[in-house]
C-alpha cells in the first residue's frame, strides 16, 4: 500500500490537529495500551476508537483547525519476530505530518513480547537552490517523551516503513 507525497504549502508547521493527534494523543494511546493495542488491532476493534479520539483532539481546537478523519485506519502484520500497529493518517500537506505511525513490538523466544515502541513517517522537504524536493523522515519516540530524528525515511508505504523499522530493530537505536 503507497501513498502520496503531500502536495506543496508555503506553510512550514504542521497543522495543529494533525499535529498533537499524531505527536501527543496517538503516543499516549500506544504506550498506555501497552500490549492491548496489538490486541485490540489484530481484533479490529481499534479503528474506530482511534477515529472517536481524532474527532476528540479537535474539541478545543477553533473550528478552522479541525480536519476531517478522511483516510485514518489501522492495519495489523506480522513480519517473523516483528508485530506492527500501523495507522494510517488523513493525507499530511505540510512538512512534519505523519503519513504513518507505527506501534511495534519484537517477541524474543525466552523473554515473550517487548513493550511497544512508536514510530512516525513524517512528510519533509528539503530546499535545494529554487526547488523543493520532497521526502520523508522516520522518527521514535519513547515512552518517557523523547523524540529520536532517524533521518530520511523510505517512500510513504506500509512495506517500506516496516522494512526500515525491521533494519533499525536489528541495529539497535
């Protein structure tokens, strides 16, 4: 599954509802459900609560800021020893919205499944001479609030992302 780049904007941050769903509200769900989130995806029962806590994040928002959930759903897979929650999020147009999150876990054979860790692909831009050219970024984040910049990340879809977390679990980070 490929999605597309985000069409240019003279704008530079994130828009506010794409932001903090994806930055605060997405990150606590992940590290408060713990191992439920894999559960509850694999179930198929984590959609639409995420779409009801989309629609939540925009409460206090002015009605101008508030975007529609067009496009937020929630894959389950399993590659080998890696469990991914991926969710896809309504198309970024600005540099520094997710295209993808990603909620992961590694079950070791002695030691059962890891605590989860959170991933985001995020829209970016780069400027070289008059021209724009767009990428991606991969970044983590920890449970405890801490933000990794992994660097370029790989095209905006569910195979590449997995395949670049894969790589970075195999490492270490």
């Amino acid at each position: 599954m490929r999605f597309g780049h985000a069409l240019g904007r003279d704008d530079d941050a994130p828009r506010r509802h794409h932001d903090e769903f994806t930055g605060v509200v997405l990150r606590a769900i992940t590290f408060q459900l713990g191992h439920r989130l894999f559960t509850l995806a694999r179930e198929g029962a984590l959609g639409e609560g995420l779409r009801g806590a989309w629609q939540r994040a925009a409460l206090d928002l002015p009605e101008e800021e508030r975007l529609p959930p067009v496009g937020l759903s929630v894959l389950h897979t399993e590659r080998g020893s890696l469990e991914a929650v991926v969710v896809v999020l309504p198309q970024p147009m600005r540099a520094g919205e997710a295209y993808l999150v990603c909620g992961t876990r590694v079950t070791d054979p002695f030691l059962g499944p890891s605590d989860p860790d959170f991933f985001l692909l995020e829209a970016d831009r780069t400027i070289r001479g008059p021209r724009t050219h767009r990428r991606t970024r991969l970044a983590r984040w920890t449970r405890d609030g801490r933000r990794f910049d992994l660097g370029e990340g790989p095209l905006p879809e569910v195979s590449a992302l997995l395949d670049a977390i894969a790589r970075i679990m195999a490492i270490g980070s």
